[in-house]
C-alpha cells in the first residue's frame, strides 16, 4: 500500500525495500488497484496477499494478457 505509486515502484527496482520483490527481483509493475482510503487499500491488500499464486495470476492477465511494465505510463 503506498499513497505515490511511482516513488514505490522505483523503490522496489532499486531492491531498496526489503521483502518478495527484493529477494526475487520482480521489477514490473504488473497490477495495481486504486483505493478511496488508506484503510479500503490496506484491507484488500491483507485479502490479496492470502490468495494462491494462480488466483493472482488470473487477476493480473484479465487486466493486462501480456504482463506489460505500467510503470512506463505511470511516468508518461
């Protein structure tokens, strides 16, 4: 959960966050979710976080099918 998605993503690429993205350099922004409130984010991201692997997997590709790098139009 972060309130400046593009600070965030920069972060984790340059694997200064310790964590899953750190320890297998996962470095494209694959999904992410807008929420109206910190508590609204914090909530679904507990939920997601307790799904399996493939629940996560189908998410990603009804959004995006070829696991495209958002980040590049998040900076413009």
């Amino acid at each position: 959960m972060t309130n400046d998605l593009v600070r965030r993503v920069s972060e984790h690429r340059q694997s200064i966050v310790d964590g899953f993205s750190k320890t297998y350099k996962t470095h494209r922004l694959v999904w992410y979710e807008v929420h109206d409130n910190p508590e609204a984010a914090i909530q679904r991201e507990k939920q997601i976080k307790k799904w399996e692997r493939a629940w996560k997997t189908r998410e990603i590709e009804k959004q995006n099918p070829y696991w495209k790098d958002l980040a590049e139009d998040l900076n413009g």
